[in-house]
C-alpha cells in the first residue's frame, strides 16, 4: 500500500511567508488592512484580496504573486479526496 500524504490547504499569505516572500508581519498588517475594508465596506465595494494589496502595496512583485497561486493550486483542499494509486 502506497503512503498517502496529506497536504492541508493553505491560504494565499500562509504560502507567501513560507515562501520567504513576505514577513508575517507584512501578512498581519494586510489582514487588518483587509477586515477594516470589511467593515467599511457597507457601500458595496468589492473586497481586498490579500495578493492584489501586496502588490499595490509594492510588497511583493507579480512573479511572486504567480508563484504562490501556482502552489495554491497544486495543493489539495481539505475534504477533496485523496486517491491512493
């Protein structure tokens, strides 16, 4: 029987500070950046994204943005199925 890994799905900003791309500090500030456009945000303005704030913010570069989604996506999410070949 084959080891099964089991890779649980990371945010977006998790992937960018284990990439070494930003400090956690950098990806505490964008969240309450985020919650307080949250909360503000009752005249319909579409949410933040953490990935567009680090770039307008000039924190990381596109090529960084591109390669933490490319991981994103190559991980599993939590309840998708494991397939054990």
């Amino acid at each position: 029987m084959a080891e099964e890994q089991i890779i649980s799905f990371k945010k977006l900003g998790e992937l960018l500070v284990d990439l070494g791309k930003i400090t956690k500090e950098q990806l505490e500030l964008a969240l309450k950046f985020q919650e307080l456009h949250k909360k503000s945000s009752a005249n319909n303005l579409s949410p933040v994204m953490i990935g567009e704030f680090l770039l307008k913010q000039r924190v990381i570069n596109e090529a960084a943005l591109q390669e933490a989604l490319k991981m994103q996506q190559q991980i599993p999410q939590e309840g998708s199925p494991q397939i054990d070949w």
